[in-house]
C-alpha cells in the first residue's frame, strides 16, 4: 500500500494495532506484539503514546517482543534498544514491565545459545505473535536477518553486515564503535506472526523495495521472504515505491 505521507500511513498502521489491542482485551487475551526499532516506526509509537493519553488506550493486555538488540550492549547504553523503545513508548504508557520483552544484549556469551532458545519458547508461551512491525535495512534484512539467513531460521545471534554497520554509524559516532553482532529473532519468528506489517519510507529504501516486493525470492534479501506469508502488507510511502 503506498501512501503520499509516512505520516498519514503511520497513523493508519497504529489504528490497526490499537484496535487489535482492544479486540484481544474484549476477549479478555494478551495481545502480543512483535515490535521494530530504527526511524521507520517512530511515528507509530507516538500515535499509540497519544492514544493512550488523549483516547484512553490501554496497553495493560499488550505483551511485546522486540526482533532485536546489538551485541554486547548494555540496556543503559543509549545506542541500546532497550533504550530506544523505553523512550518511544514504554515509557509513556501503562504496559506492565513483566510484559516488556527484548534480547539481552548483555547476556553472557556461553549463555546465548539457551538465551536465544527460552526467547523463541516464551513467544510460543503467549500462543505466537499476533502483529509484527517491520523495518527494512538497506541490505533487506528484517530485525537483523542479514542476506544469508535461512528461511526457518528462529532467534539467534548473527555478524551483522558491513552496510548495516555503516548504517549505524551516525549514531555510534563512528563505524568502529558498532558492534559487529547482534541477537535477533528468525525469519521463521517473524513468518509465524499472524500478521505482518513492513514499514519503508523515503528515497533510499527505494532500491530494497523493488528487489523485496519484485524481486525473487532469495536468501540474499531476506525481505523477500514475506512474499508467501499470506497476511503481510508493505506500507510504503511514496518516494519509497519510486522504483516499482
Ligand atoms: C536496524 C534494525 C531494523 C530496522 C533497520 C532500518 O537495522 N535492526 O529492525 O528495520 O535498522 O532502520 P530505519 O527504520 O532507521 O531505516
């Protein structure tokens, strides 16, 4: 779906998960989110912060796992996803922090296999994710799927790509200073959502669109992957279709 605005189209995506939210809370059942960082939900979170403020939406049913965090990396660090989302929701909003899910990206290394396999369990726990937000980077990779990852492949850690890290780099005042790794849910994770919704805006995801939305599918943009989940929509915006 492209729309003239990342604006306009974000607040159309936040609708949809508010009123998911307010389903699953009639039923009296969590609602699990599977969550994005990066700049393309930003705007989502803030709708949904307004909502819970001027409407009244309440997240005290939402459960949420985040695809993704940078390894090693202290929840305190604010290049941390932890921090990012602590700041562009959780903060302002009445989620229970039991309900807040995010790889640590300070678990020990002999731990992280196990670590990865209780993640991917808990998800299952909650009966699977209901709605995943997506991103795209650069390389097509979703959460941090670099091209590479296998279509079954479930949370894990992963060498993140030099374009990635490159990507980053503003933020971490520096490539050298961007961890080479990172814990991310699978392609499989994120397929057994019940629904996806990928996010892509302005000129320079416009190149990734077209191979992800065209193109064949390949483990080399792992993007292409969602072709055949059969409740994933790509909102884009108008500058990010330009080359469909
Ligand atoms: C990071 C995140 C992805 C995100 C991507 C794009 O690599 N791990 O989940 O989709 O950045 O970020 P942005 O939305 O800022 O373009």
């Amino acid at each position: 779906v492209i729309f003239n605005s990342s604006n306009e189209a974000s607040i159309i995506v936040a609708e949809e998960i508010a009123a998911l939210i307010k389903e699953k809370e009639a039923q009296n059942q969590p609602c699990v989110l599977g969550l994005a960082t990066g700049s393309s939900p930003i705007k989502v979170y803030e709708e949904l912060v307004r909502m819970h403020n001027e409407e009244g939406l309440s997240f005290s049913n939402v459960v949420t796992f985040n695809l993704d965090e940078y390894y090693p990396m202290g929840k305190d660090n604010i290049q941390s996803y932890f921090h990012f989302m602590h700041e562009h929701l959780f903060n302002h909003v009445d989620i229970l922090p039991e309900h807040i899910n995010i790889p640590n990206g300070m678990v020990k290394a002999d731990d992280l296999y196990q670590y990865c396999i209780d993640y991917e369990l808990k998800i299952k726990s909650y009966g699977g994710l209901d709605f995943q937000l997506l991103g795209i980077g650069r390389t097509g990779h979703i959460g941090f799927n670099e091209p590479g990852s296998h279509l079954n492949s479930g949370t894990r850690s992963i060498t993140l790509d030099h374009v990635t890290r490159a990507d980053a780099a503003p933020a971490f005042l520096g490539i050298d200073n961007v961890p080479r790794k990172a814990i991310t849910m699978g392609i499989g994770t994120v397929k057994s959502a019940k629904r996806i919704v990928l996010l892509g805006w302005g000129l320079n995801k416009a190149k990734i669109l077209k191979k992800t939305i065209e193109g064949e599918e390949t483990s080399s943009v792992p993007a292409t992957y969602l072709q055949d989940h059969d409740n994933t929509t790509f909102v884009i915006d108008s500058e990010a279709s330009s080359e469909l």
